[in-house]
C-alpha cells in the first residue's frame, strides 16, 4: 500500500476511534507541497537556484519564513534554506548546494517529494553541501485552514523537533524520536500559521559531529470551520512506525 494511502486511513480510523467521523465535514485533501522539485522562495532569503526552479509562494498558496535558531550551546545559526526533493535524485542546485542519489544520512522513498531544509553555520556557510536537513520555519497561510497533517521523517534526537508556535502564540510541541527511518504524523486543527523545528544540531546531537536531519512532507484540508472562539489550534500526535525505507548511511540522520 502506498505510504499516502497509509496515512490517510490513519486518520479515519483515529476520527472513529475517538467517536466524532460522523461531525466531519466533507473535505478535499490536497498535498502541502508541489510535486515537483526546486527550492522554496522564503519571504526573507529568496532563491538561489534559476527562475525556473525557484516556487513561488503562489503555487503554494503560502509563505514560508525561515529564521534563524540556536542550539544547546547558544551558538546562532543562520536561516536555513528550503527545497522540495524527491528522493533519490541527485540535483546540484550551486552555490555549494548539492544532493546525492543516496543522502548522507536521511533517505527518503524515491517516489515520494519531501520538504528537505539545507542548514547553513554560524557563518552563513552551507553545512555538508546542502546535506544537513535542518531548520525553523514560519508558515503562514493568510486564513485558517481547518486541517493539517505533517508528516515528519527520521527523528533521531528525542523533543528537538517540532511545533514551537502556532497562530502566533508560543507552544511546546516536540516529538519523541521515531527510530532509523521512522515516520511521526501531525495533525494539526484550525491553523493560520504555524512555526516548525526541523531537525537539531549542536552538541546534544546524537550525531556530534554534525546533526539530526529530518524532513517534512503533508497534506492540508479546506473545509468550513469553527467560530473564532471555538477555532482552537491543537496538536494530535502519532507516531506510525517505519515504513521499510532505505536503511540510511550512519554518518548523520
């Protein structure tokens, strides 16, 4: 069975099994990301890569921010940029940003787009050619969505990645690590805007010499929503498991 198809029957029966598949309203699902690769234009770093190549934010229907975070250390590390990837592709997007067919450390199905951050130090000087999948991003999509689910892949380093805001107000929603290769769902309700942690370097790493990468993938849902009182944004965590996937090379996750 396809991964998507996996996931999505998750949801039903999770809705069963907490007794309110019957108040759902009918909805289309629509994937988070487009289905092609190249780089995300962020509001704040633009693209690197050619025009043709550089997804703006109106075929996502959103904006993405990235912004700079620390590690255990207090060390600042600059804006991390974002790409989609398919896996198992080798692209050389240039200015030292490079993707092998077979990552470094995080491996994703080869049919499969993930979001993949490309880390860069506290120098602004791009980590591992571009192999690093770490980063905090803001995404904003300008009205509330009613659903959406997040697909987060490889975590390794336990409650260092996660949702650290939503609607504009500061939350603590990190994630225990899922194994080599595993993947944690997110499904979050009533959502505006939400920044994520992608990933963890530093010190605390598992992987000292580098860091934790992990990727993102997901759906959204359109549908009508609550009043604003009742338009609460939540979090409902699962972790469903490994899927098979690549066994990654163990230089970094």
């Amino acid at each position: 069975m396809q991964k998507r198809n996996f996931i999505q029957g998750f949801f039903i029966s999770a809705a069963l099994g907490l007794g309110f598949i019957s108040t759902m309203p009918a909805a289309n699902a629509m994937n988070l990301i487009p289905q092609r690769e190249g780089e995300i234009k962020t509001t704040n770093l633009g693209c690197v890569v050619n025009a043709a190549n550089c997804i703006e934010s109106s075929e996502l229907g959103f904006n993405v921010t990235s912004l700079s975070y620390q590690d255990s250390a207090n060390n600042t590390y600059a804006p991390s940029r974002l790409f989609i990837d398919k896996g198992e592709t080798a692209n050389n997007w240039g200015s030292g940003i490079q993707f092998g067919k077979t990552d470094l450390g995080t491996n994703t199905t080869q049919d499969e787009y993930w979001l993949r951050a490309v880390a860069y130090d506290t120098a602004g000087k791009v980590r591992e050619k571009g192999q690093l999948e770490v980063g905090r991003f803001k995404f904003d999509f300008g009205k509330i969505i009613s659903e959406i689910s997040l697909d987060l892949f490889d975590i390794e380093d336990a409650f260092k990645t996660g949702i650290l805001e939503i609607n504009g107000k500061p939350v603590s929603q990190l994630l225990a690590a899922n194994g080599d290769n595993g993947t944690t769902s997110i499904v979050l309700k009533n959502v505006s805007s939400f920044v994520l942690q992608l990933g963890n370097t530093g010190p605390d790493s598992v992987f000292k010499l580098t860091g934790d990468g992990v990727r993102l993938t997901g759906l959204m849902t359109s549908q009508s929503v609550p009043e604003p009182s009742a338009a609460i944004a939540f979090g409902l965590f699962a972790t469903v498991g490994t899927f098979g996937l690549k066994k990654r090379q163990r230089q970094h996750a």
